[in-house]
C-alpha cells in the first residue's frame, strides 16, 4: 500500500513539474550574429538572450535562435527561413518572438537587388510564427547601430540601413505589434561596436535590458530629466512641452497653475502632454504624478529659458572678470536662476586616471547639477557672459530669466553634433578623430594627453566629435528653450571653410533637436588675439549670420588681449547677445543690436564708399581720432593702408597708392585697434568685401 502511494505521488509530482513547465512563458529570440552572441565575450553567459533570461527570472524560458550572417529577404545571400535555426525557432513556439533581422539585409548583394520584397517578407516571417502559436506575441527591433567605421559605410551601408529601418517600422504599424528600439540605446557609445557592427557585452546587456522592458513594461518608473527640480524656470508665453519616462502603460497627470493634464507612457514609456502657456512670475508648483510615484516641484518660475554653451570664454567664471569684484556682492536676484552643468574634469594638461577614462566613455562627464537663485555664492563660478545676458534680458522685460550653462573650455564646434548628421554630412570628420587634419592640432593634442593612461582604441574624449553633443545635449531631453547664445570658434579657427560647414550643421542639429527651425541662436565673433588666421575666421562668422536664419553675432574684436584668449571684458559680449535677443526675439526694435555691419561697396573716382546696417551716428570710438585699419588693394589684390571718413551713413576710403581699388577690408589684423562705432558706442565687425 505504501509503494503504491509513493508511486503515486512520484508520479504526481512529475506531471506537477510537466505542467508547470508548460506555463512558463517561451520567448524566442530570433535574429541574427547580433542575436546569437558573435562579438561577444563568453557568449554562452553574455549574449543578449542569456542576459534576457536572468533578467526575466523562473517564469520564463528563452530560446536563442540567432544566425551569423541571415538575412530577413528571402532571396538574401543567406535567408534566415532556410536556417536550421528558423525550424528550431518555429519548433520552439513561443509565446513571446524577438525578431531582430536587416543588419546583413544592408550587404550590396541584398537590399539594392531585393527591397521591394522586405515587408512582405518579414510579415510572411511572422506568419510562420502564428500558424505553430496562433496567440503569439511579437516584438520587432529596430536595428542596432553600423558604424562609421563599417568599409562599405558611405557606399550605401549607411543609407540602406536607414531605409531598412523605415521599413521595419512599417511592418509593425501594419501589423499592430510592439517595435522596440536596438538602435537609440548603443547609438551613442560607439566603443560598444567594437568591429563596427557587433555589440560587445556591455552592449548585450543593453539590448536584454530592452528587451526586459519591452515584456514586462517596467522601465525604472516615472523619471524625469535632471533639469527639472525646485527653483526651476519654466517657458513662458507658448505651449509648453513636459515629458519624461514612467512604465509602460501608466497613467501620468501633470498639474501647474490650474492646469492638469494627462496621459499615458507608451510601450517604450515615453510621455509627454502639452500645457497651456504660462504667465510669466510664480512662485509655481510643478506636480507630475503615477499612481506608484508623485514629483513635486516647489518655487518654480514661469519666464525666459536660454541655453548658454561653447567653449572656455563662455564657461569663464564671473568671478574671473574684471567686474567681477563689482557686481558679484549685488548680484542677489530671485528671479534669475542658474543651471549649471559644469565638467568632473577639466581638460587641463594632464593625464587622466582609468577611472576617469571609464567614466567618460559612459558618457558620466557633467556633474549633476539643479537650479539655484542667483546669489553672490551661484553666481560667483557661473559663466559670466551668460549671467550679464540674463541679467540685461530680465531687467528690459521684467521677467524671470533661466540660464542652462552646460560650456566646456577648448571644446571643438564638432563635439556638440549630433551623431547622425555628422554621419551623413561630414563623415570624414568622424574617421580616426585623434589624426584627422580637420580638428586643429592643439584639441587633438590636448585630448591625447588627457588619455595617454588608456588602452584602449575607442577611448572616448570630450572633445571627440558628437561627445558633448551625447553627454551635454541629449540628456537636457529637449527641456524646453527660448534660445541660445554661443561663445566658441578659438578651437575651430585653424581651418575657416570647415568651421563654416561644422557651424551650420550645429545650429541646424539644436534646431532638429528642439523641434524648432526657428530657434534663436546667438554668437560671438571671435575677439582680437595674435594668431594669423583669426581676421579671417572672424570674416566667415559674420557672413553666416547673413546666411543662417534667426542668428545674430556681438562683436567683440574691441575686447580683445593680444596675448590672452581669454580676455577679462565680460559684460559688454554678454550684453551685446542680449541686444540681438532684444532686438530680434523679442521684438524691441528701439534697442539696436550691433555696431556697423558692413552692406556694401560702390567705387567711385578711385574711392570705395563702403555702406553699413546700423550705422545710425557712425564715428570713432575716442572722439577726435582718424579712423583706423581701412585698407584697399586693386586688381593686383596688395593691400595698402587708407585713408578713411564717415560721409553720414556711409564711410569714404581713398588711398594715393591704388589708383582703382576694388577691395576694401577693415580691420584686418589678428590683435586689431579697429575704431568705428555707432551712435550707441558697439563696434563695427571686421570684414573684407569680396
């Protein structure tokens, strides 16, 4: 009797396992070398799917039915339907099936002859996997990234990876299943594709993490970015923009002034919800809530919001100014706040430690930060061209003022582009960063320094091209902005024509990023210093303005140090960008934005007549002085020193040794005592007529 209970139990508890067993959720990762782990170290333990299977624990069983080199088109070079692994994939029929395929789609053999065929051919995939699990559920990737540094990259790998994306993304609208995305969380760690195409296992681990939080819909709860927090400054006077993260699926209520909205996280947890604009003043509460988790944010303000970025004379401190002694004791304002994202290390010459080295690399470069009332002790280290900007703005229109300084001395313009427009725009600037004739010598000399302890091939720098725009820009998470004001070229001024490529694409990269092709973005032209190719440099900044909209450039060559690139003269250059944003933003048109710029040329009896926008009271900046640096040449193009006079709003420039002049330039030297001012005292640009 006891034998046959213990056979029975026995056997029991066999059936009992079976069963239970049979209730764990199957998901099978489909895909490619990407998927089965090549590149990967260990990738028996460290391919995504085994990474997937720890992270989603008991519950589940995951099968990993990755093929180097299979191709989602059918007619590809090696499809993934006539794989073994296809058969074992449709054997294992699971309830859950991560298709990640394309990679190898974007081989010449493949996509050019056959991409007609891909949707059909990836739905006719999933199909297969309905008929042996009619209830499956899918999620389809985006793929991961392909380097820059992939041989075939600008002979079509990287614009058939781009379509092929597009196409994967319509298959799973057409097909109303979940996309999840390989691609944004590898994209900017580039070190990650090692042969430019596989993830290492720091990478696998990324995409089981997406994965994870792909099926379950758990992504960390409600995050918002580090911008927002107490004494924040909110954009006033427009449809303002929250968004942040929370799990997938979750309701999330925004409440300010009155004001509650709500939504709900999409699969990937993203949200967002669109407030009625505020009216400038508070004190403000700002409350973002879930049902798991409540935000709140208290002496919140409602007023203008600018970004101030670029290189060393933007980060300069005010308390290295030479008004800083002055103005820092008076400079208690509540209604001026300042974000400050300063650097964990600066680029001095130095070597820097492993653990920095790592740090970087993970994008960990600005401290943390939160917003502080403008006081004698946060104003102190804070950017003193921002602050004088901010201050000038808040005092015209009576309205709080935000400053975001995120500026990072010797910073090439570019560190802050976008990873993606660089890739289709300036490629070669990409390739082999540290001896690449593009960046100037003294950024690649001061980055190899910094890193002369590493090891490794793809140790990153922020000076690298898209660094700062990966670990500066994007985590801002387009916080929303009135515009921006930029201090930087010294690091750029070695090669003028690719400055003025590099300068577009970084305006039109902030721009994509805000969503507004209309943001403000104001600069300073480079000052007065001895470096030869500065007059030229200086000559390109100021005919961008004229060829890029909703820009506006302070001149600054009268603030100069012949010997130091980083003059002590703050609060003019932070002005005259206020001026511009007074002007043209704002719509004050009785505050003039810049001293003479020049317009035009006539040449009339062997004078040049040279005419100016604002050049309203035109005159010597020290009255009674002959006005200096005008020069002429003829055909011959030798330029001589010239005579010069301001004949009401236009200047007369002669010279007894070019009998027929047929270029003028002005202030032309790298330290210039150019002298022409405006009524209003703001100096004229240097320039040279074509």
């Amino acid at each position: 009797m006891f034998r046959r209970f213990s056979i029975l139990s026995s056997l029991f508890l066999f059936f009992s396992c079976v069963a239970l067993a049979q209730e764990k959720i199957k998901v099978a990762c489909v895909g490619n070398s990407i998927t089965y782990g090549t590149g990967v170290e260990n990738r028996e333990v460290n391919a995504y799917p085994v990474k997937l299977q720890k992270m989603l624990g008991e519950g589940y069983v995951v099968g990993n039915f990755g093929k180097p080199g299979a191709t989602l088109l059918n007619k590809g070079h090696r499809p993934y339907v006539q794989q073994q692994e296809y058969k074992d994939a449709l054997a294992f029929a699971g309830d859950i099936v991560v298709i990640h395929l394309g990679i190898n789609d974007t081989d010449p053999r493949n996509w050019p002859n056959y991409r007609d065929e891909f949707i059909d051919d990836y739905r006719s995939l999933m199909n297969d996997f309905r008929k042996v699990n009619p209830d499956v559920r899918f999620l389809i990737a985006r793929m991961t990234p392909l380097s820059h540094r992939h041989r075939r990259f600008e002979s079509g790998t990287r614009d058939w990876h781009a379509e092929i994306q597009q196409a994967i993304e319509c298959v799973a609208k057409a097909e109303k299943v979940q996309l999840i995305d390989f691609h944004e969380p590898l994209y900017p760690y580039p070190y990650i594709l090692r042969d430019a195409v596989h993830p290492d296992a720091e990478g696998a681990e990324m995409l089981a993490k997406t994965v994870y939080e792909g099926i379950t819909g758990k992504l960390g709860g409600l995050q918002m970015s580090p911008l927002y927090s107490d004494n924040m400054v909110l954009q006033h006077g427009q449809t303002l923009t929250i968004q942040g993260k929370a799990d997938a699926g979750e309701k999330v209520t925004v409440s300010i002034a009155g004001q509650k909205k709500k939504t709900v996280a999409s699969s990937n947890g993203k949200w967002q919800v669109s407030l009625n604009p505020l009216k400038a003043g508070g004190p403000y509460t700002l409350t973002i809530s879930t049902p798991n988790r409540m935000l709140i944010y208290n002496k919140v303000l409602a007023g203008e919001v600018w970004l101030c970025s670029g290189q060393s004379n933007m980060e300069f401190h005010l308390g290295w100014a030479d008004t800083g002694k002055r103005d820092i004791p008076q400079s208690l304002d509540e209604e001026i706040r300042l974000f400050d994202m300063k650097a964990r290390w600066r680029t001095d010459a130095v070597e820097w430690e492993a653990s920095v080295l790592d740090s970087l690399n993970h994008l960990q470069y600005f401290t943390s930060a939160s917003w502080e009332e403008c006081s004698p002790k946060s104003v102190s280290d804070f950017s003193a061209v921002a602050y004088y900007f901010g201050k000038m703005l808040k005092d015209s229109l009576n309205v709080p003022v935000g400053l975001i300084c995120n500026a990072i001395g010797g910073s090439p313009a570019e560190a802050w582009i976008d990873r993606r427009t660089l890739e289709y725009e300036f490629p070669a600037i990409l390739r082999d960063w540290t001896k690449n004739d593009f960046i100037q010598d003294w950024v690649r000399g001061r980055a190899a320094l910094n890193i002369k302890k590493s090891s490794d091939n793809f140790q990153r720098h922020p000076y690298e091209p898209c660094y700062l725009y990966e670990s500066g820009i994007l985590p801002l998470q387009q916080y929303p902005i009135k515009g921006v004001i930029w201090y930087q070229g010294e690091s750029n001024a070695h090669n003028k024509d690719a400055h003025e490529k590099l300068f577009k694409l970084l305006v039109d990269s902030w721009r994509t990023n805000w969503n507004n092709p209309q943001l403000p973005f104001y600069y300073v032209q480079l000052s007065s210093l001895n470096r030869p190719s500065w007059p030229w440099f200086r000559d390109t900044q100021r005919r961008l303005m004229e060829e890029i909209e909703y820009t506006g450039m302070a001149v600054s060559s009268d603030k100069g140090d012949s010997l130091d690139v980083h003059p002590l003269h703050k609060q003019a250059i932070g002005e005259r960008l206020a001026r511009w944003a007074l002007h043209k933003t704002y719509d004050k048109k009785h505050v003039i934005p810049s001293g003479p710029l020049y317009k035009s040329v006539s040449f009339v009896k062997g004078k040049a007549y040279v005419e100016f926008d604002y050049s309203e009271g035109m005159k010597t900046a020290v009255e009674g002085e002959e006005l200096r640096t005008f020069e002429l040449a003829g055909e011959d193009g030798r330029f001589y020193p010239a005579q010069a006079v301001v004949e009401g709003n236009r200047v007369k420039v002669w010279t007894k040794a070019v009998k027929a002049p047929k270029v003028v330039r002005y202030g032309w030297q790298p330290f210039t005592r150019a002298n022409l001012v405006n009524a209003e005292g703001l100096p004229a640009s240097t320039f040279r007529t074509e």
